[in-house]
C-alpha cells in the first residue's frame, strides 16, 4: 500500500501558485508534503516516499521540534 501511495503522489499533477502560502511558517509542514518549499535540505523525492525518519531528526536536531509523518 505504501508502494502505491508513493507511486501516485510522484505522478505529474497541474502546477498549482503560491505554494508558499499554503505553509507561511516552513517549520510547521509536514515531513511527508509531497511539494517544496521546504525548510530542509532534503529532496522532494524524501518528502514523498521517505525516509522519513532522517528527516524528523533533522527537525529536532536543528529546531528541537518534534515532528511525525
């Protein structure tokens, strides 16, 4: 099932305007938004299939802000 999610999440999509509206604050995005801006270094790619827990760690490492998929 994961598989599957992941592979539709990675298909083409209409492009949307103003993503960075949706997430004003970047540190409060889920890990596993599947478009950018991020506010991490790490792939959109990651953000969609994982891992995630590299991600997470990386939050609490960082910003000391405890995060889930």
């Amino acid at each position: 099932a994961f598989d599957v999610a992941g592979y539709i999440s990675q298909q083409a999509r209409p492009v949307k305007k103003n993503l960075e509206e949706d997430f004003p604050n970047l540190l409060k995005k889920p890990v596993s938004t599947g478009y950018p801006p991020y506010a991490d270094p790490f792939s959109k790619e990651q953000h969609q299939i994982g891992p995630f827990l590299e991600i997470i760690a990386y939050y609490w490492k960082t910003y000391e802000i405890k995060k889930t998929k």
